[in-house]
C-alpha cells in the first residue's frame, strides 16, 4: 500500500511500547482520537477530501486496531469542534482488522491546534485562510450534488422518471403538470438534473439512479419493542423510488382521523400527511451523503422519528431551525427535489410542519443534533386534540389557527398561563422586536368576546412587562371540551408561581394575584406551600414594606420544572 494526496495510512498512537513492541488494542483510544482528528482535519481541507487507514504502521505493516468504529466516529466529531463527520468501517486486510476513515471535503475551513493544513501528494502542509477561501470561491466542489456525475442520462430508470412525472401531475401548480408531459431529456434538463455534456449532476445521479446501497430504511412498529410490521430497505433502486415506497408503505399505518370540529374537510391523517412527507424528504435532502448510513425512518404507533446522518449545517441548531435562513450541504439535491415537488421550497417546510401540528394539538416538532453525528426529527401524534381546535375557531381573527407565530404563542399561553418578550422570542426562535407584533396582535384578539391575554400588574418599574392568560380564555377553552377533561389541564397556582418566578427572578403577591386574577391576599397559602418546599425565600426577612416579593431558591432553579410542586388548580 502507498500513500498518495488522498489517503493516508495511520498507525494507531499510543500502541508502541519499550523496544518498539506493539501492544494490545483497546476499544478507547483518546491519544488516537486525538492524532486522527488532527489528521482528518488536514484531509477535509483537501480538495475532495479523501481516506485514512488505520492500523498500518510507517512501513506498511499491518498491525491493526481494535478501536471502536462508533466511538471514533464521535470523537473525531467533538475534537473538530463538531465540524467532521466521518464513516468509519471495519476492512480485513489479510486477516487483519483496520478500520478505515472516509472524509468528505469540508465547507469551511476545519482548524486543528489553530492552523490550517491540507495535503500535499503525501504529506499535510499549512495553509493560510486566504489561499483556502480563495480556492473555495473558484466554485471548487462547494455543493457536491450539483457537481457532474460519470453517468450519462441513458442509465436513468424509467421507473424513476414515471414515478417523477406522478408527482408533477398530483401538484396544484399548472406549470408543474405542463412539466410532467415533457418527454425525458426536456424533462431532465427542465429539472436541472443533467450538465450540458449529457451526464447526470450528482443529485440526478440519486434522483434517477440511485447509489447502489439503500439510502432510506422504513420500519414501522404497532408499539414500542415490538417487531416490525413492515420494512424497507431497498437496494439497487433510486432515491425517488425508495421515497415513494415508503410513502405507500406508510400511508395504512397513518389512519385517517374523523375530527367534529375544527377542519372544514372533517378529517386528517393522524400524522398530517403534509409533515409526514416533509420530515422524510428533509432527512435525506440535507443529509451527509458522504457517510454510506442509510437515512433511517421510524414509524413507532403515532409517532415518528427520522434519524439522517451528519450534523446541523449552515449555521441551523436546535434553538433557530425555524427561521433560520434556509440553507443546504446539497443545495442542487434541495432544489431537484423541491422542483419535482415533492419537498417545499424556500425553506417553509420546517414552518409548515409545525403549523400542522400545532394545529392539531399536537407538540411541537423535535429536531435535534445528536453526538453521532446525526439530525433525527420526531414527529408525535397520539391523539387529535378536538377541544383546542374548537377554540382556535372560536377566535375574532379566523386566520388564527393558520398563524404560525400566534399558534406557538398560544400553545405557550396554555402550558404556561403567562408569557413575556424574553420568553416568547425564544420559544418562536426570533428577536424580542419580532416577539412585540405577536403580543400586540393577542391584545387585540377575543374569542367568543372575551380578551385573550391581559398585562400583569405589579411588575417593578422598568422591568419588561409580562402577560397572563385571562381566566375568560381560559374557561371558553374547557367548554370546549364537553364533559370529557380538558386535554390541557389548567395549572396548579403553585407552578405559575413558580414558573413565573424562575423566568423572571422574582414574584409579588400584587403579580401572582394578577396571574391567578385573584386578590393578592388570597395567595398567601401558595407562597407558604413554595416557601416549605424551600422553593422560594423572601427578598426581606422581616417579609414587610412595599415592594416585597420573593425569590427563587438554588434548589428550586436546579429542581424545577422536572418536579413541579402542587395540585390544586388555578381558580
């Protein structure tokens, strides 16, 4: 074996003892990880990026190594400062275990030890961030599903154009079904899909043809621990193939659920079929196609998870996915598939998923990063919730329901019973001057002629001001529900209390009284219970004066809200 600009043979660090005996191996290895991510540093900044084979010493002999494959593929993530995703796969070499480090080429630079390296024929040299953003600005490899593919257009299957064409012809869009007809190499070019030599672009490639390994494994489970009922894991077929088998194969397992109220249509899927396609589409969209690790959807009861190889990109975490501006590792994949209409384009479609499931009572959409790396996506839909769909109808404005701000404002309003700016723009995932409209549009909405939310009175001056639910609300929303309980139960005076208390950092008999729309004199018992908790304390010890109040304990901003205290409901 030689080493050349694109791999590089790695002896496994820490494994030579006195005498340059090799010792065993172990599973955990940090001085390797270490060595490698510097390592796999230099090759990602290396144009294409390349490999690295572990367990083969400076002379080519085969040691081997006994590290484990996940381990490393998760410390190299974190020592990169989660920038580097590598696949990390077993290969015996004559009897010998080596494990071998693919490393896609990089968007940004990746700093190790605070230099920039890449390689050189066989070796790493540094490099400045000039020299290396100016290669990048070239258009070097930048998106690599719109780089042309080797395979030319005539290795296109014709079950993946027909299945393209179906999805064109079931969109709204007169363009879209104009398309649909176009014969196949009007149809590929429309589509961006071929260069002008003939050749399939990369995300074509995936499209029409498929990588060979499955990219999508479906399995669905009546209930947790329980076997699958149904799989799909196909090889051998395309992107766009695999995608609509498990469409199809998940559409009997989604139940169409008969609401009364709520939908003009009187039904929905039980998993808005909306949210179900785009979650599925995302993980494969922006997802590492450097890692071989099929996109794997879990359809578990009414929920479902979908775990896409690689990280975040482009800036997105957790806490700004909603508004975030849409930006993708495989931009020409995103819009391929958004043109055949089969994903959302102009990223709305993380807005529109949580719209549908907040408007069915659902909870928010989690979409997280995982140490892996990995992004998986839950969607949990257990039952519709009839009453709150009822009192979004109800409201003075009918576009409230239809309102992706108001309705996570709202759905904060009733886990909470209050809001304020700081909250609130957190939770939309937006500034505190975006946060203002959405409060000013709520005061100025009734249902059934009743405010929605009124000012919290007792605040100190100059600090922002808070609002509550009105209990009028509050009461239109349980009506709604019959004689059955309300799905949202009304909150123990206790944790508004003491949620209000540890958001802001304080909380006065006049606040609480106004949070509970109650007198402050009757709230003297609910700070008793909180302060026997040793939850809160008082701002005085003589407990006397204007301008009393009380504080959060250390225990109860460690504690809360995993225990909250109290039963007793809001009256």
């Amino acid at each position: 074996m030689v080493e050349q600009r694109c791999l590089d043979l790695k002896e496994e660090a820490g494994r030579r003892g006195p005498g340059g005996v090799v010792l065993p191996g172990q599973a955990h290895n940090e001085a390797a990880a270490k060595a490698l991510a510097g390592e796999c540093a230099c090759m990602a900044n290396t144009p294409g990026g390349g490999a690295l084979l572990v367990g083969v010493a400076d002379d080519s002999t085969l040691i081997g190594t006994q590290l484990d494959a996940e381990w490393l593929r998760a410390r190299i993530f974190e020592l990169t400062q989660r920038q580097i995703t590598v696949e990390a796969r077993d290969v015996a070499v004559r009897g010998t275990r080596l494990l071998a480090l693919r490393v896609v080429e990089a968007i940004e630079p990746v700093r190790w030890k605070g230099r920039i390296t890449w390689r050189v024929a066989d070796r790493c040299v540094e490099i400045d961030a000039a020299t290396w953003h100016d290669r990048r600005s070239r258009g070097l490899l930048v998106d690599w599903s719109a780089q042309p593919s080797t395979v030319l257009t005539r290795a296109v299957r014709p079950q993946a154009v027909e299945i393209v064409r179906d999805f064109l012809r079931e969109s709204v869009d007169p363009g879209a079904n104009d398309l649909a007809e176009a014969p196949t190499p009007d149809l590929l070019r429309r589509l961006n899909a071929v260069t002008g030599d003939g050749f399939l672009t990369n995300a074509g490639y995936l499209v029409f043809v498929g990588r060979g390994a499955p990219a999508i494994d479906y399995i669905r489970r009546e209930q947790a621990g329980a076997d699958s009922t149904d799989r799909v894991r196909r090889a051998g077929v395309s992107l766009i193939e695999e995608l609509q088998t498990v469409f199809s194969t998940a559409r009997p397992h989604n139940p169409v659920v008969h609401v009364s109220q709520g939908l003009a249509v009187g039904q929905t899927r039980r998993i808005p079929e909306r949210s179900f396609r785009e979650v599925v589409v995302n993980g494969v969209a922006h997802r590492q196609w450097g890692v071989d690790d099929p996109t794997v959807v879990e359809h578990l009861g009414n929920s479902l998870k979908v775990t896409s190889p690689g990280a975040f990109f482009g800036g997105v975490t957790s806490e700004n996915i909603i508004n975030h501006p849409s930006r993708s590792r495989n931009t020409a994949l995103t819009e391929l598939l958004a043109a055949m209409r089969v994903a959302e384009r102009e990223g709305i479609g993380v807005d529109r998923m949580v719209t549908d499931m907040l408007r069915l009572g659902y909870p928010r959409p989690d979409i997280r990063e995982t140490p892996s790396p990995a992004v998986v996506a839950t969607l949990i839909a257990e039952t519709v919730d009839e009453g709150w769909m009822a009192w979004l109808n109800a409201f003075s404005d009918p576009g409230t329901a239809r309102d992706l701000r108001r309705l996570m404002a709202l759905d904060l309003l009733t886990r909470q019973g209050w809001i304020d700016l700081t909250g609130l723009a957190a939770s939309l995932q937006v500034s505190e001057g975006e946060a203002q409209p959405v409060v000013d549009g709520l005061l100025h909405l009734t249902v059934e002629g009743t405010a929605v939310i009124v000012v919290v009175e007792g605040t100190p001056d100059g600090a922002p001001a808070a609002w509550a639910l009105t209990s009028g609300a509050r009461d239109v929303l349980d009506s709604t529900y019959g004689s059955l309980p309300p799905r949202r139960a009304r909150l123990s005076r206790e944790t508004v209390a003491l949620g209000y208390a540890r958001a802001r950092g304080r909380i006065s008999s006049t606040e609480l009284g106004s949070l509970l729309e109650t007198r402050p004199t009757n709230v003297r018992r609910v700070f008793q219970r909180l302060e026997e908790q040793e939850l809160i304390e008082p701002s005085r010890p003589n407990r006397r004066g204007a301008g009393f109040y009380y504080v959060p304990t250390t225990r109860a901003l460690g504690a809360w809200p995993d225990s909250p205290p109290g039963r007793a409901e809001v009256s």
